[in-house]
C-alpha cells in the first residue's frame, strides 16, 4: 500500500512537471510573430522605447514575468499594438464593428 502511494505521488511530480513546462515552439493561435517582419519589428521598437520608461525598466528582458514592472510593461504594449510574452511579441488584431 505505501509503494503504491509512493509511485503515485512520484508520478503525478513527474507529470505536472512536464506538463507545467511551457514548450518554446508555441505561438498564439492566429498571431504572427513580430520577428516575421521588418515593419512589425520597426513599431515593436518604438512602442517598447516608449513604454520602457513608463513601466520604469532599462530593459525587457531583465524582468521576471509576475512582476510588476512587467504587468506595467504588457498593459503598456497592449495599448500601443501588441502582445508581450517575455521573449515573444504578437501584434494584436484590431477589429472593427459597425453598429446599427
């Protein structure tokens, strides 16, 4: 009976391990990659000079995600265009709706 325990709790370690891990070849679903254009990247690099300063970092990839100069960071992007994922970066599709 303990070894049972025993391997059951070894094993359900193992597997939230694994499954916690986020895989580094996923994106959103429908986004493109600000790196798949030069255009992309040119605003990426102007809306992150300008909400660097706001969220008050030197830098973007010096932060830990749950920080708060990183939640500072991501509203700040959002607002100019785009979706901040540590190292990658979405733009965010805008859409427009007409009412009747």
């Amino acid at each position: 009976m303990n070894l049972k325990l025993a391997a059951g709790v070894a094993l359900s370690l193992i597997c939230t391990l694994m499954v916690a891990e986020a895989r580094s070849d996923l994106q959103l679903y429908g986004a493109v990659p600000v790196e798949s254009s030069p255009q992309l990247m040119q605003a990426y690099n102007r809306a992150l000079a300008r909400c660097l300063p706001e969220a008050g970092l030197a830098e973007a990839g010096a932060i830990a995600e749950a920080s708060l100069p990183a939640v500072r960071l991501r509203g700040c992007l959002y607002r100019k265009g785009f979706f901040y994922r540590g190292v990658y970066a979405y733009p965010v599709g805008v859409s427009a709706y007409r009412i009747r």
